[in-house]
C-alpha cells in the first residue's frame, strides 16, 4: 500500500513498464540479436572443418565467439527481466 498523499503535494511513484515498453526496451532487443548471432556462429563453429581451423591457428574462432555473444546476450535478457523500467507518475492533487 502506498502512504497517502498530503494536499497541495505532488504523489510520484514507481510503476513498471506496460508490455508495449517492455516490448521496445533496448535490452531486450540487443539481447535477442546478440542470441541469434551467436546461435549462427556457434552453428558454423561446430561445422567448421579442419580447413578453417588451420586458417584460424587451431582456434575455434566462430565457436567461442558464439558462446561469447550467448552469455552477452543472456546477460541483457536477465537485466531486462530483473529491472524493468519504470515510468513516474506524478499526480497533482489539489
């Protein structure tokens, strides 16, 4: 429960997001292609042949840079999801 509001007083609140702003919350979309990139190159780095090692000096490169933009990419997912933004609300009450 809120506390309430004295007169004259402005009331500002905290709410989070409705779902059309978590829908266009940055985090999530940098999160989402940073996923699918990193899908695609872990994808070509278990693929990858003998060839494309020997160019790389016996590194895969493609699959640890993979593996790299999924743990990015679950980081912004997991910040979106724990912090959601909040919108302040003023109310004048007069």
């Amino acid at each position: 429960m809120s506390e309430p509001v004295q007169p004259g007083q402005p009331q500002t609140t905290v709410e989070t997001g409705s779902r059309m702003q978590r829908l266009f919350d940055l985090r999530y979309v940098i999160g989402a292609l940073m996923g699918v990139y990193g899908i695609v190159l872990v994808i070509r780095g278990l693929i990858d042949g003998p060839e494309e090692l020997a160019r790389a000096a016996g590194v895969s490169i493609n699959l640890w840079t993979g593996i790299g933009l999924l743990v990015v990419a679950a980081i912004f997912l997991v910040w979106g999801i724990t912090r959601p933004l909040g919108i302040d609300v003023e109310e004048n009450i007069d």
